[in-house]
C-alpha cells in the first residue's frame, strides 16, 4: 500500500485510487470556539453510536458528529 499526503484543493485534484480525506480544520476550529466559549471539555468519540450514547447517560450537555465516507472509484 502506498501512501500519500496531500493538502487542500491542491493535493485533492492530485489524489487518485482510495482516499481519505481528514478534515482537520473544521474539527480543531469547531473545538476551539466550542471551548473559548465556556465548554468544561470535548470528549471525541469513534462512532455516532457513541456520541449518542453518551448524550443519553448525560454526560455532556451538547453533541455533535461528523460521518466519514470513503469513497472510491
């Protein structure tokens, strides 16, 4: 398997095969308005099954989920 990291638009019409693309961005801003504006903490989670769970034993007070997709040719 070989593998190769590209970035924003530029590595995206570059990619070809299987890819995977990480949106770190929007995930670390998200987290960091989310706690400068008063979040205790950020607890990520693996699953959307997971978020919820924990949203239903109360732990937390707001959730929220991103789906990954893989998308291949």
């Amino acid at each position: 398997m070989d593998i190769w990291i590209g970035s924003l638009l530029d590595g995206a019409e570059q990619a070809t095969g299987s890819v995977a693309i990480i949106d770190v961005f929007r995930a670390f801003t998200t987290a960091a308005v989310a706690l400068a504006n008063g979040a205790s903490k950020i607890v990520m989670v693996g699953t959307v099954e997971e978020a919820l769970a924990l949203r239903d034993a109360g732990i937390g007070q707001i959730g929220f989920a991103r789906r990954a997709r893989l998308v291949t040719p």
